[in-house]
C-alpha cells in the first residue's frame, strides 16, 4: 500500500504506526501495529478512538494483511475480531462489511486479493479525508462572525484521516476569520476533550477555554454560548444518535436556552439497519475510569476502591432535541438523514 499520513495515524514503509491518545498531550508516543490482538486492545484501550478512525486503522491493518498474502479464510476470521472491537461506532461495521464484500467476490479467484482489499482499504482513508472537509465547510457556513461555540469530547484530526466532524466544523470557521472561541468540555471520564479537543485547538491557534462538563448549563443560561456542534458514534435513520456520554444533557440544556444544537457526522457514520437510537448498542467501559484515573495519569482512586459504578461510554442523544445534521452532503434535516442512509455502503 502507498504511504498514507494522518495526524494519528500513518502507513509508512509497510507498516501501521498509529498515534498513542492515552498518552497526550504529555507525550507522542508511536505503536506499530503487529497482531490483531495488539490493534484489538490498542483500540479498547483508547490509544486509537473517534468513530471514523477507529474503522480507518481496521481497515488500513486489513489491506497490510491481505497484501501479505492472506487468503479470504483469515482475512474473513480478521475482519470478525475487528468488527467486534468496540460495539457503538458504526464506521468500524461500515468499513469492515464493506472490505468483508470485496473478499467474498474475489474468493473464487484469489489471484487479486491482496491488491482488491489494499486499494479498498486506501480509498477507505482518501475518502474520509474528503468527506471531512466537506462536512467542515457545510458547518462552517452556519457559524456566525464572532460565535462562542461549544464542543464535547474530541472530534478533530486526531478522531479521523482528515480535519474532523464538529471540530474539523470549528478550525475551518477559525480559518475563515470568523474570530471565533471554543468551549470545550473536559469530558468526563477520559477527558477527551481536556487533553485531546485543547491539544488541537492549541496547535491551530484557535481560542479557546476548557470547563467541567457541568459548567455548559450556567453558561447557556448566561447567553454565552452562541452553537453547538457536536460528533456523533452511530446515527439511526430517524436522526438519532450516539455521541459521547454527556452529549444528551447538553442538547436538553441546548434547548431550554434556545442554542442551536447540530451533530456533524460523515455518511459512514449513519447506519442503515438501525432505525432509532434505542436500538444503537452502547458500550459499557470499566469501573476504575469513573473511580480514579490510570495510565499515562498516574494511577490514583478517589472513590471506595470496590464503589459500584456505572460507566456507559455514549448516550443517545433523540432527533427531536438536534437543530440540524451536518453531513458530507449538506446541512440535512431529519428527513433527509433516512435519505442519505439509504445510499450508505
Ligand atoms: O470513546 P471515544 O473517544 O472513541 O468517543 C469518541 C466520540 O464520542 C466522538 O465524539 C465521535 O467518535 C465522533 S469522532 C469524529
């Protein structure tokens, strides 16, 4: 496969090396991705996140992996493992179904695998950068000269191949000279957007002040947050959809105080075959996330060490609270969603 280079991720000389976010904004660490189980727990484990890379570097590790000459029986067993990584962020499924297809027509004859599912998995990465610039300049078009946007968890260059979903929103509308400022919720439990959302907006020079997620509210009902815009994990037809936890609070508080609230999200992350938010799977993470903090952190509880917790990653945030979809095609209302999931993969 050719060299491709992303802010979190590269493939260069023949191999996979993807960015380390447990580890920022402290250090930039590299992996190189060796076994399927090492990419399978650098993905649970947060070193690779944000819906549409985690499904670019599975796809990207397929395409290595055929072009090493595996045959369709391994490749079908790999793409299985992968698929069921992490259950919310529906770009993983998207991608691997659609690399799984191009392996079932050339089962017969293997003679092009190696080469069918690379060049797939390179138009899999070329294309998200496309459709991230184009969702970044719908969104921008709605920003207005002088906005204080709001933005939760970490939805930028780090999240995708390309300039990000709401963030790649915020940086385009910075680079337009709109004079724009960013709120950016820390985004309990793994601050997402303290360490990862501030680190971006730090290199791009965008202004910006970090708060605790519970600080949104008193500043809506201050007048001083002007739009939102937030990613999204998965979005069901009807308009709803998964983000990470804490976003659904933010769009009820959006509405009470009158704030437009928009969901940027590239195509890849609508799924077809879910009809509404309540059938989108959302993943339970472990307890010691929300006891304490580990890792690059330092290790430290502050919670009983054996406090029973609840630890979803996502909610699901219903359509009727979202003021627009900001997709690759345009800025869509809920119906135009279902339309464009029917053209999806
Ligand atoms: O658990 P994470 O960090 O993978 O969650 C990421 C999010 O919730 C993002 O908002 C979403 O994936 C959109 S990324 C462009």
């Amino acid at each position: 496969m050719k060299d491709l280079i992303a802010t979190s991720l590269r493939y260069e000389n023949g191999q996979l090396h993807v960015l380390d976010q447990r580890r920022l904004p402290a250090e930039e660490s590299w992996h190189v991705c060796g076994h399927v189980d090492d990419l399978v727990e650098l993905i649970q484990g947060l070193a690779i996140r944000g819906a549409p890379l985690i499904g670019i570097a599975a796809a990207l590790w397929i395409g290595h992996i055929a072009e090493q000459g595996a045959d369709s029986r391994q490749l079908t067993q790999l793409i299985g493992t992968l698929r069921a990584a992490r259950p919310t962020a529906v770009n993983l499924m998207n991608y691997l179904d659609r690399l799984q297809h191009r392996v079932n027509q050339n089962s017969i004859d293997e003679s092009r695998l190696g080469t069918t599912i690379s060049d797939e998995a390179v138009a899999i990465f070329e294309e998200d950068v496309k459709l991230c610039s184009a969702m970044s300049e719908h969104g921008a078009a709605l920003v207005r000269p002088n906005a204080r946007i709001l933005t939760h968890c970490n939805t930028g260059s780090l999240a995708t191949a390309g300039v990000g979903t709401a963030l790649g929103v915020i940086t385009t509308a910075h680079h337009e000279g709109k004079n724009i400022s960013v709120w950016v919720d820390e985004t309990r439990p793994l601050l997402q957007g303290g360490r990862l959302t501030s680190w971006e907006l730090e290199k791009a020079g965008v202004p910006y002040q970090l708060i605790c997620d519970s600080a949104a509210g008193s500043l809506m009902a201050a007048g001083e947050v002007d739009i939102v815009f937030v990613g999204a994990d998965r979005i069901a037809t009807n308009g709803d959809f998964a983000n990470k936890v804490g976003t659904y609070a933010l769009a009820v508080m959006a509405k009470h105080h009158a704030v437009p609230f928009y969901v940027v999200a590239p195509v890849t992350t609508v799924d077809p075959h879910c009809s509404s938010g309540e059938n989108i799977p959302i993943e339970q993470r472990d307890a010691r996330e929300v006891r304490g903090v580990g890792g690059s952190f330092g290790e430290c509880c502050w919670a009983p060490v054996n406090a029973p917790v609840y630890n979803p990653a996502f909610d699901v945030t219903p359509a009727a609270l979202v003021t627009g979809w900001v997709l690759d095609t345009g800025v869509l209302d809920q119906n135009d969603v279902k339309a464009n999931a029917l053209g999806c993969v």
